[in-house]
C-alpha cells in the first residue's frame, strides 16, 4: 500500500554534500514528514522535520548544514546535505505520518534508508 522509497545516498569524502530524495505513493493525508538516522549501534533519530506548510526542524548536530524541503505536489520529500562529517555516516531513513486508506488511524512510514558513508 502506502510506501516511501529513499534515493541518493553514497559515498562522499567529509567536506561533501549529498542530495537524499524520497517519493511518496498511496500514502492519504500526509502531515508531518521527516529524515531520521541510524548508525551502527545507535538508535534510530530525528535529523529534521518539516510541516506541511514548510516549518523545520532539525538536530543541533545538523544545524546549518543540512536543509529538509518538499515539494507536496509531488509527494517528495529531500534532505540536502553540506559540510558532511564522518559522524554523518548512517543509514538515512524517510519518515512521512499519513494514512493508507480514510478509514484507517494515522501511522508512521518508513522508507527503506539509504546508506550514506562520510570518510574522512
């Protein structure tokens, strides 16, 4: 049914930038939709959020350097990303709260992530 399908990520030098996508499909009433991350044994968390109406919100650890948009016509969602460090390394996940059909509860989710390796 409803699904999130993450582009974009790789293998960059620390001091780069990489460009995350992702699409959104059968998903109804999108609210909320966000970047979480996960490195090898951490917990998954925040990097940013972004409303409907474009407010944001982000980790202290990405402030000023990574940007979250959409385009809500497109049912896409981004994250640009500068200055990378090698704490950066992670996999990227998409987040989005919705609905897959109008009779169902809001829920969360989830893409499927994609790596993104900072070597410094």
């Amino acid at each position: 049914q409803g699904r999130l399908v993450e582009s974009g990520g790789g293998w960059v030098q620390a001091g780069g930038s990489l460009r995350l996508s992702c699409a959104a499909s059968n998903i109804l009433n999108i609210n909320n939709m966000g970047w979480y991350r996960q490195a090898p044994g951490k917990q998954r968390d925040l990097v940013a959020l972004i409303t409907p109406g474009g407010s944001t919100d982000y980790a202290d650890s990405v402030k000023g350097r990574f940007t979250i948009s959409r385009d809500n016509a497109k049912n896409m969602l981004y994250l640009q990303m500068n200055s990378l460090k090698s704490e950066d390394t992670a996999v990227y996940y998409c987040n989005a709260d919705g609905k897959n059909d109008p009779w169902g509860l809001s829920r969360d989710f989830w893409g499927q992530g994609t790596q993104v390796t900072v070597s410094s």
